[in-house]
C-alpha cells in the first residue's frame, strides 16, 4: 500500500537514501532540508525520476521555532494522511550554537524541534501510522534544564545529551501511545555510516550509507517494527536493546517531559 512520508533532512546522507528507496518502493516522499538550493536541486532530480506526483519538498530550518510551527502548518494544509514521519535531521559540528529563540541548536535542532512536529503532526497519523526517530549510540546523561540553556560543553558531548533526550521521549510517547497509535520507536541506524555529519565530526568516510536507509525503511513499514512502540533499536547490533541506563530513570523522565512541554507551549 501507497504510504506518505515525510523525512527530514532528506537533502544528503540517511535521509535522502531513505527517501530513494521509499520511492523505488512506490510511496510518496514529502522532502525536507534547511538549504533551499538543496532541496530544489534534489526536488528536481527525484521528480524527473520517479514523477512529481510523488515527491513534494518542505523548506525549514529546524533551529528556529517558527519556521518548524510553519513546517507543521504547511504540511497540515496540504495533506489530510501522514503515514509516517521519520525525524532524521540532526547536526553535530556546529560553530554557533546560539539558536534565534535563544536555546543551544544542537538541543534544539536533535531533540526539541522532532518532538514539536511529533506533536504537531499526530493529528494527521492513523492508529497504524508511525514516527521514526534519529536516535545514535552516542548517548550521555543529562539534566532537563540543559534543554533550555546554553552548554559550554564540545559538540561531541552536547550531542549524545541530545539523543539521549530524543531516545527518551521517544520511550515515552512511544509507551502512550502503544495501544492507539501512532508507534513511536527510536532507532541508531548504525554507527560511522557515510554521512556528511560523521566526516564532519570524525574525519572518516564511514561505511555504506544504504545500511542505515534500509534499517529506516524497515522501521516506517515492516511488520517487524508494527508493535515497537517506546523501544529502541540498535544496528550495531541489529536488534531491539537498552538505551543508556540513564533512560531508565523516571524521575529523569518525567522532569524530561516536563521541561519539553514547558518548551513547546512558549515556542508554540
């Protein structure tokens, strides 16, 4: 069956990889990226391929507040089905981390801004859509006020806070929602993939980068992934796992989840 699929940070990397391959597949892909040259140059090349009927593109920068409401608003208006939303745009190396709201980016950007339009888009998924989440085996342990605050700290060390804080939320949603949908999974697409992000931040090619777009297919439409909700996937090792321990802390969690409803209703 046809799905609609929006993928952020579908310009380069996992992401347009996924979005590749979900089109060879037949679905359609709705296109995000922060570039608004990239986008329509892959818009272009995607359309020529596979149709313009079934692929359409979102620009947003996913650091700002209101350009990720407008991205909300713009895909609400245009579509009354989302089948699945995979929240792939992270960043890693950034060299200003002050964000236009005054939050640290790398916060923002992998961990606040996916949990806005997760809650923002839910309208538009069906008890058997699906959110995937970008989550890494870079995980740190964090406090809630980090979210809120500006980190001193190496971009290294404030991004495995950050998709600690993904994987959490992620848990959380994903257990609420479990009975009644949407499912709601965290997934490392594996570790050192051909990325632009992993050259940037370590200086290496990486390995093949379809390994971590096919594992992200798997988890929008296997049946393997249909009742995963609040887990975490891990390919490094292949198989649903533990997080940091540090997930398994409620009272964590639950400042976690205070701290990002807090965030959303004055970002809303």
């Amino acid at each position: 069956m046809k799905q609609t699929i929006l993928i952020t940070g579908s310009t380069d990397g996992i992401g347009l990889a996924t979005a590749i391959t979900l089109l060879k597949s037949g679905h359609q892909v709705l296109l995000h990226g922060r570039s608004q040259s990239k986008l329509d140059s892959v818009f272009k090349d995607l359309s020529a391929q596979f149709g313009p009927d079934v692929v359409s593109s979102y620009r947003a920068d996913l650091s700002s507040a209101n350009e990720v409401n407008a991205l909300i608003a713009d895909v609400r208006s245009e579509h009354k089905q989302l089948d699945v939303l995979i929240n792939n745009a992270g960043v890693f190396n950034i060299d200003q981390t002050h964000s236009v709201d005054n939050l640290d980016i790398r916060f923002m950007v992998n961990t606040i801004a996916p949990f806005m339009l997760t809650q923002g888009l839910l309208p538009l998924l069906s008890p058997h859509g699906r959110v995937v989440n970008l989550s890494s085996a870079a995980q740190a342990p964090f406090k809630a006020n980090e979210l809120s605050e500006h980190s001193a700290l190496s971009n290294g060390a404030v991004y495995a806070k950050s998709k600690l804080a993904l994987t959490m939320w992620s848990q959380f949603l994903g257990e609420k929602h479990k009975d009644a949908g949407p499912m709601i999974v965290a997934v490392n697409p594996k570790s050192f993939l051909a990325s632009k992000m992993v050259h940037e931040a370590y200086g290496m090619q990486g390995t093949n980068i379809q390994q971590g777009a096919d594992i992200l297919v798997s988890a929008a439409l296997s049946e393997s992934f249909a009742s995963a909700g609040g887990r975490y996937f891990d390919n490094d090792i292949g198989r649903f796992s533990a997080p940091h321990s540090a997930a398994a802390d409620a009272t964590l969690m639950s400042e976690l989840m205070a701290e990002l409803n807090t965030l959303s209703i004055k970002l809303g």
